[in-house]
C-alpha cells in the first residue's frame, strides 16, 4: 500500500507540487482516524469474541486489550521500518509515553483532583522504571545508538512475561469482577458480526499506518527534520488521543485509580510490546542529532509520575506544571533536533 501511495504522489508531484503538501497532510490526517477507529473496533470487538468463547472477563482486560489498544503505535512502527522510516519509531514509543503522562495525565488532573493512594501496586511501579531506564539505557550506551535484537527480543521476553504473571494474580483473585463484565454481557452481535469487526479494524489499522507513514515520512523529508521528531511530536500525539478520550470518560466515571492503571499499563507496552517488536525487525537508529534529549525527557516524565505514585493528591497545580513540562520539552526537542 505503501509503494501505491508513493505512486500517487509521485504523479501528483510532477503536476502541482500544493497538490502534493496537500495529499501529505490529508494523508498524514486520514492515517490518525483510520488508526483510532481500527484501534477502537479490533480492541472492542476483540474483547466481545474472547467473551464469547468464554475466556475469563479478567483475562480478557489484562492481555487482549491490552494488546489491542496498542495496536495504532504497534503498526505504525512495522509500516515505518517497512517504508524505511525507523526514526519514527523511536520517536512514537517515546513521545507517546511522555505524552500519556505530560499531556494525558496533565489535562485529566486540570479537569479533575486525583488521589493516588493505593491506586497500583508498587511492583508495577518498579517494573515502569526498571523497563524506561534499561530501554534508554541499551540505546544511549549502544555503540550504534540503536535499538537491536538483543534488546528487542529481551523487552518481548519481559512483555509477555508481565502478562502471565498478571493473568496469574488475576486468576487468584477471580472473585473481583472485571470492570469489562456488565459491557459484554449486554453484547448481542453474532460471531460473525464481531468477525467482520476485527477484521475491519486490522484493515483500517494497517491502511491507517500506511497513509500515516506516508504522509509524515515525506513531510519531514521536505522540511528537513528528521521522522524521529514527527514520530516525537505529532504521531505521538496523534496516537494518543484515543488514550484522552478514555481517561476523560473515566474521570466522569470516577474511575481515578483505573486511569492511572491505563497510563502506566500503556508505558510498558510502548515500551515492551512496541518496542519489542520494532527491535526483532530491526535494528532501530536515532537520527537527531541529541536523541539523549528524547531518553532524558521519558525518563524525567517517568520518574515524576513513579515519585506521585507513593500516595501524593494530585491537584490541578500538578496538572498545570505536567502541561507546562510537556510544553518546554517538546519545544526543546524541537529546537535542538530539527
């Protein structure tokens, strides 16, 4: 689909070359919906048929969905290295978990005080600051500053490993009630209707991400800043928006705790899953200039969020001051990269 897009572009290029911006931008645009719509239709439709089959409501929650809404950055990044765009890469799976603190995190706490007592366990904590560090660490004290095999075969290790150990706990505890449970069980589309679902969402996710690829990769290269920038600022945030609507929804819902569970949940499988996959199918090389500035900022993000974690009542000051970090990062690597 890639090669296609490249051929209309081309054709187009030679005729007007607005005509062609414009195709960019709209293809760039068009690759966000499609991926938030795939996104959405594969992870819920995907949860209905495991309910169906009669997987375990909790097990549905802690693996397939949790899967299933990473799937925008996880086919983002295999179009990327497949159209020979692996800055983005590295820019999406760090972008977006600054983001999903700095920016998601920041406006739920203007909208709404959040208490963090209690509301995930230490372990998980652990294991987001173990997994950010060695992450930036195999890339930042690589003598290629790339993410390799090793790596990515060791984060696809972890990642599933987490998962197991989650399904486990889980499974101890099966008395408490998955907050998906009511949702399916009011499910009535036959299998063949949540079939057709999943597939629409897999194809809406790998046009979504060729078109995106596309769009943003020639972008870049016409402006001359490199695609782990775009992949740093606007897919990451692309990306991420469906992550906003979701905390909003469960701020009205009062579900603080389950939020702060959703962005740490989605840091480690940037991380793991995303960045797993993006190693085995790589190498993955920076290509800023100061790509320690990425490392240090989701580091940074990290480290406050963990800090918060230890029973601190977020305000809207604390929001105010994530959006303002968010803000000067995102400008400073901006400025230093391009």
């Amino acid at each position: 689909m890639y090669d296609l897009f490249n051929i209309w572009g081309s054709a187009l290029k030679d005729i007007s070359f607005l005509g062609f911006i414009a195709l960019l931008v709209g293809s760039a645009i068009v690759g966000l919906v499609s991926l938030t719509k795939g996104g959405d239709l594969l992870s819920d439709n995907c949860s209905i048929l495991a309910r169906k089959l009669g997987v375990p409501p909790v097990i549905v929650g802690l693996t397939i969905v949790s899967v299933a809404t990473s799937a925008p950055e996880l086919f983002t990044s295999i179009s990327a290295i497949n159209s020979g765009a692996s800055g983005l890469v590295l820019g999406n799976i760090i972008g977006s978990n600054v983001a999903n603190i700095g920016l998601i995190l920041g406006i739920s706490l203007i909208l709404k005080p959040v208490n963090t007592h209690r509301a995930v366990k230490p372990i998980q904590l652990v294991l987001l600051t173990l997994v950010t560090l060695g992450f930036s660490s195999s890339i930042i004290f690589s003598h290629t500053s790339a993410l390799s095999f090793q790596a990515g075969f060791i984060l696809i290790i972890f990642i599933f490993g987490y998962l197991g150990s989650l399904c486990v706990v889980s499974l101890r505890n099966r008395n408490i009630q998955s907050p998906l449970e009511d949702e399916l069980e009011n499910e009535n589309q036959s299998v063949f209707v949540v079939i057709s679902f999943i597939l629409l969402g897999g194809l809406l996710l790998w046009l979504g991400s060729e078109s995106l690829v596309y769009g943003s990769k020639n972008l870049a290269d016409i402006v001359g800043i490199p695609n782990e920038l775009i992949g740093f600022t606007l897919i990451a945030i692309g990306t991420s928006l469906p992550e906003l609507a979701a905390s909003i929804a469960l701020l009205k819902k009062n579900e603080t705790h389950m939020l702060l569970g959703n962005i740490i949940g989605s840091n480690l499988f940037n991380i793991g899953l995303v960045g797993g996959v993006a190693g085995i199918l790589g190498p993955i090389f920076c290509e800023t200039p100061y790509p320690w500035l990425d490392h240090l900022s989701m580091i940074l993000f990290t480290l406050i969020l963990v800090f918060w974690m230890l029973g601190t009542e977020l305000t809207r000051k604390h929001g105010i001051s994530l959006l303002m970090l968010y803000i000067a990062v995102s400008a400073t690597t901006w400025v230093a990269n391009s």
